[in-house]
C-alpha cells in the first residue's frame, strides 16, 4: 500500500479478488470425502465451514465508499531540512460501515517521509472520520501531492475496490531556501567607495576609532584630538575607519560536479551552496552591500551587483530557480571562466566561491581570479564522507584543495555537513 | 501497536481453541501443537507458508480428533476455529507487509476479526443446527452430497 507502482490511475476504480482462502474448497471436499470414509458426520460439518468460506470468496462484493478526505500542511512554504506536517482527515460521508479501509496519501516524489506514516488502516462508522498525521523533507522547488489512494475490502477481506480520491485542503508544499542573514560573513578586506555599514581596513571619516596621527595641514577641525592636545601641547588628527558597502559577487558552483551528496537523502552541494548564497546574499543586503550573482554551468547566470528592493526581487528569483539545482553543462574552462568573471565584474569588487571543491578545476579557478587581482573567499560545502577507501581518498584530496587554497593567500570557509553554516563561517574566521 | 499485532495475537488464540477442541487423543494433540506453533512462528517470522502449514497441521487434528470419539459440536468447533485461525494469520502478515510500523492498522484488524468470527460462527452454527434438526439421522454421505451441491449451485451463480 505504501508503494505508488499499482495504483489505479486517477479516476479509475480497480476491482481485484485477493483469493485469499484459494485451496479452500479443495480441502474441505478432501475434508468430506475423509468424513465419509471415516463415517463421521463431525468431520463433514468441519468441512462445510471451509466450503461456506469458498463460497463466501466466491460471492463476495467489495463495499462502495462515500470517502471525503482532506489534507492540511502546518506550513507550505518551507525551508530546506525543516519537516512539513502533513495531517490527512478521512471521513465516511456514506450510509454504512466501512469495516476495512485503507488510505495512502499520494506523498510528493521529491519528498521523504522522516516521522509517522502517510497510511492508515481502520474502520470508520458513517459519519465518523480519522485523522493521520505524518512528517516529510522536500526537496527544493514546488512539491505536489497526488490524490491519495482509498482501498475498501468487505468483512471478509476477500475483495477489494482501489480508486483515487482527490483531497480538499493543500495540495502543495514549497521549498525555497532562506534569506535569514548571518551574524558573522568574514569578507576580505578590498572594498568599493560606495558608503555602508560593513567597516573596512581604509581609515578616515566614519564612527569606529581607527588611530591617532600628526596633524597635516588640511586635516578637518572636527577631527583635531583636543585632548591629546591638552595632554602634550601637540595637535593630533584622529582616524575613523570608515564604513563602506563592499561589492561582492557570489559564484556559485552549479557544474555537474557539485551535483554531489553525502548520500541520497541529503541536499546535493549546489543546493547547500545556493541555500548558503541565499543567506549571505540576505547578510550583505542588510549591510547596503551591493552584491552579484554568477553561476559556473553553461548558461553563466550572471546578476549585475546591485542593491535595493528589485535587486534583491531579481536575486530572489535566480536562487529560487530550480534549473540551478539540475548541474548543467560540461565545458568548464577555469582560465576562460575566471576572464568571464573578472571582465563583467566592476573593479575593487571581491569574489566568494560556493563550491564543494570536488575537482581541481574549480581550484584553478579560484587561483586564477586571486592572481588577476580579484580577492577571493571561498565557502565549500564538504560532500565528502569516509565509508569507503574511494570516499577517504576523496576527503583527503579535497582537503588537500583547501590546504593549497588558504596557502595561495585565499580565505577559505570550510562547511561541515553537519554543522550550522553559521558556526562554518565563525570558524573560518579563526 | 503494530501493524499485524493484533491479528495475530487473535489467530493464535483462535489456534489454542482448535487445539482444545481436537486434543482428545495424542495424536490429535500433537497435531494441534504443531499447528500452533507454525501457526505462531509464522506470523512471528512473517512466513505465509508457514500458516498455511499450521492450518493443515490443525486441521489434520480433526479426523484424528474424530477416531478418538471426539464429539460432532467440537469437530464443528475445530473446523471454524481452524479456518479462523488461518484467515487471521494471513491478515497479520498482509497488514505487516502492507503497512510500515507508524501506520494505525489496530482498529480495522479487530473489525475484519470480528467479521470473520460472526461470518464462520454463524456458517458452523446454521450447519450444526441443519445437522441437529434432522437429529443427526442423516448419513454422512448424504452430507457429503448436500455441500457438494452447495459448491456446485455456488459456482453457478457467479461466473
């Protein structure tokens, strides 16, 4: 009942005998035949139980259910990983019992059921009604239900009538990732001029005490050090670091080779990079950074960086895209794809790389942008494991990418699978 | 509770009552327990075979219950209880196989036992009753021959 090959199509009404006291009749004729031999009147009444049982799996016919069912989700919009609730009411509109039905709801293909079951088996009075409540995980994107199945079996449990019943209430769940921001996004230190609220390494006018220099002549008033003058006679100018919206462009690795995972049941790395290029892209926007978007397959997304409300619609709509999570293309080429980015990138802008750096490629990408003058984080979704030789090996060898990354003078975000992306970047701080 | 638990628990109670109704002789008895015991190995080990098995183990205790003066009410008895027993066993491993653990199954198994208890009593009660009136005169042959038309007239009404 919980698999979805052999249910009746949608409108269709299946009508199967189970047979399931086939054999029956032939041992309780056996049965008489004994009873006869033996002269015994007992053994004979015996063997009419079963042949009445043969006959009754003969004649039988299968209820025919008044069903209303209605499903209800306690949140259809979600996040990747968080459960959705799923409660099914089924209710017996008809006039008599139905002493044998099952229910299976049509859950989505791309979700998996993590708590309860999506099938009951009960007996409902008319009138009476039953309720099942059962969790399940969606993948990215829109995720429909399919008209769950209704089974009916008589008392007997001999024949059953299986049809699809559509379901009143939600009938999807959708799964986008999150644009929470993050308490902590290390960035390099090359910004742009634009002012912001990210403080930067450039000293000058802004409210973060920097240092204390010599006055030069031109130096405005306002920032003379009175009290360092009280203190030595000398006039000294104050420094404020300034604060300035860094330009960022996220590139994220949407290449067939970051379409790897753990395993089966968990997000592939393009979606752990697109959840993660989400949330930092919500972190710099609350900044009055001005933030691009790139992917790396063959089509080369690109979103210009930008700020305000469209901009922020814009790059709603490319990490929401399901096309991005599919892995397109397979003509990557780092040095041509590293020229694409540094000549539509404004100048002083910096570079976070979401990659599971599964591959040297990509490497050479990330080295290529720094050495033309681009700084570069990368932020790496580790998909690797260790359950066997083929797997250590490939741990060790993506390892040994970020290694030779954070030695090319790079700053490099190692991401755990299990670990918060938060306590990711903090770490990647130290 | 489980999905299956609940029949099960009920057809090995139902393997106990024909095991106590044919116990009358040795053999009988032993029989009957190893009808019981396929019977409760099978819905244990989820073994379809098994109860099939068990059945035919229990009803084999019924001829040989009958040779040793077992009286006809208790063969009538072994007979439902037998067939019971094989109905719920079955039902159990079905409702396992079709249902993962979460699944409330308990409420529709104990509906479809109390069907099939009315449905076998009521067939074992009407034959026994046809049986008594006739003051048990008739030859069992001429039984015989009756439920061989029934099987017949029943075949014929359905194709």
């Amino acid at each position: 009942m919980t698999d979805r090959e052999g249910w009746p199509a949608v409108g269709n009404v299946e009508v199967r005998r189970l047979g399931r006291w086939d054999g029956v009749a032939g041992l309780a004729l056996v049965g008489c035949a004994v009873g006869v031999f033996l002269r015994s009147p007992g053994i004979v009444l015996a063997a009419a139980v079963g042949l009445a049982l043969a006959g009754y799996q003969r004649l039988a016919t299968p209820p025919h259910p008044s069903v209303s069912i209605e499903r209800g989700v306690d949140d259809r919009t979600v996040e990747p990983g968080d459960p959705v609730t799923v409660t099914l009411t089924v209710r017996n509109g008809g006039r008599r019992r139905l002493t044998d039905l099952r229910v299976v709801d049509g859950v989505p293909a791309s979700a998996v059921v993590v708590d309860g079951a999506p099938a009951c088996r009960t007996s409902l009075a008319p009138g009476d009604s039953t309720t099942q409540t059962y969790s399940v995980e969606t993948d990215r994107g829109a995720a429909a239900f399919e008209p769950p199945l209704v089974a009916t079996r008589d008392v007997g449990g001999v024949v059953e009538r299986a049809e699809r019943v559509a379901a009143s209430g939600d009938a999807a769940v959708e799964c986008a990732p999150a644009f929470e921001p993050v308490d902590h996004l290390p960035l390099r230190a090359q910004t742009a001029l634009d002012a912001g609220r990210r403080t930067t390494d450039d000293s000058g006018s802004g409210v973060a005490f920097q240092v204390v220099r010599d006055h030069q002549p031109g130096d405005p008033r306002s920032r003379i050090a009175w009290r360092h003058w009280a203190r030595s006679g000398e006039l000294a100018t104050v420094e404020f670091q300034p604060e300035r919206a860094a330009t960022v462009v996220f590139v994220v690795d949407t290449r067939p080779e970051a379409q790897v995972a753990p395993n089966p049941a968990e997000p592939t790395a393009i979606q752990r990079s697109v959840d993660a290029a989400a949330r930092l892209f919500a972190t710099l926007d609350a900044e009055g950074s001005r933030i691009g978007i790139a992917t790396l397959d063959d089509e080369r997304r690109w979103l210009s960086p930008g700020r305000g409300r469209s901009h922020r619609a814009r790059a709603h709509d490319l990490l929401t895209d399901e096309s991005l999570l599919s892995g397109g293309g397979d003509s990557f080429d780092p040095v041509d794809s590293a020229g694409w980015l540094v000549d539509i990138t404004p100048a002083r802008s910096q570079v976070i790389v979401l990659s599971p750096l599964v591959e040297d490629a990509i490497e050479r990408f990330c080295v290529r942008l720094e050495t033309l003058g681009v700084p570069v984080t990368v932020c790496s979704p580790d998909p690797t494991t260790t359950g066997s030789t083929g797997r250590r090996l490939a741990r060790l060898e993506r390892d040994r990418r970020l290694d030779r990354l954070r030695e090319a003078g790079l700053a490099v975000v190692d991401w755990p699978r299990d670990q918060p992306l938060q306590r990711a970047l903090q770490e990647g701080k130290r | 509770m489980n999905p299956g638990r609940a029949s099960a628990a009920l057809a090995l109670l139902a393997a106990v009552a024909s095991l106590m109704a044919t116990g009358v002789t040795t053999f009988a008895t032993v029989a009957g327990l190893l009808g019981m015991a396929s019977i409760a190995a099978a819905v244990v080990f989820d073994r379809p075979l098994g109860v099939l098995c068990g059945a035919l183990a229990l009803a084999a205790a019924i001829p040989l219950a009958s040779l040793g003066g077992a009286s006809t009410p208790a063969l009538v008895v072994a007979g439902v209880a037998t067939a019971l027993a094989y109905d719920l066993a079955d039902a159990a491993i079905e409702s396992r196989r079709s249902f993962d653990p979460p699944a409330r199954t308990g409420r529709a198994e104990l509906a479809h036992a109390l069907g099939v208890t009315v449905l076998l009593g009521l067939v074992g009660g009407s034959v026994y009753l046809v049986y008594a009136a006739t003051a048990g005169s008739g030859s069992p042959l001429a039984v015989a021959l009756l439920l061989l038309g029934a099987v017949s007239l029943t075949a014929a009404t359905r194709v």
